[in-house]
C-alpha cells in the first residue's frame, strides 16, 4: 500500500515522523486513528535521507496490510465461534478473550514501520 506525505521532522537518521492525510481507501478501512483535520503522524523508515517539509512516498508491506485486516476482523470472530461450538456461548466468550490478550502482546512486541520509497517534491 503506497501513500503519500509530509516528513514533519528528522527523529534520527534513518527515521523519519511523517504526516499522511486520510485518503479514499482510508474512509473504508478504519483501522488507523486519523485526528480532526484528517491526519496521521507515524514514524517511517528514512533511508533515501529526504528532508523535513518534503512530500513523499511512503510505503506499507501489502502482506503486513492483508495479516493486520485478518487479525483484527477475522480472526476473533472466528475465535468466538470455535469457542461457541465446543462448548458454548461461555467457551466462546473466553475464547475471544484469549485472542484479544495474544493480539495485544502480539501488538506490542511486533511493529510494523513503513518506508519511504521516494520523495515526489522538495520544499
């Protein structure tokens, strides 16, 4: 998935904090928590070394898209219902608490950080 943004500020070398305005295929999705004005901030790999103010490229592993979608909306449910069918709406319902612990370590230990592939303008 490529989107484009603003580099706000160097945070080292190598990283960069960018800002992503919310596009079309972000008013489906709702994953991401986007503020008022419609922006993101995250951090992105910087290694073209592009400047504060630059508009650029930024870059997310389809797979790590396509696995993020499956934990968070399939997954569960299909928890649940594992549950459910073994033993019950109390089974499920600790089922899916099990899942939402593991998704929640899972988060923590594994990130995700986008890459800048280009800078499309100069400030």
């Amino acid at each position: 998935m490529k989107e484009s943004g603003t580099i706000l500020k160097k945070i080292d070398p190598h990283i960069a904090e960018i800002e992503i305005r919310a596009g079309s295929a972000c008013a489906r999705c709702g994953v991401c928590h986007f503020n008022k004005a419609g922006t993101l901030s995250m951090e992105a790999k910087n290694d073209i070394e592009a400047s504060v103010g630059d508009i650029v490229e930024v870059e997310i592993p389809e797979a790590h898209v396509i696995l993020s979608s499956l934990l968070i909306f399939i997954f569960p449910i299909f928890a649940f219902f594992v549950g459910y069918i073994i033993k019950g709406f109390i089974l499920g319902a600790i089922f899916l608490i099990i899942y939402l612990i593991f998704l929640f370590l899972y988060d923590k230990k594994t990130k995700t950080v986008p890459r800048i592939t280009r800078v499309l303008s100069r400030r």
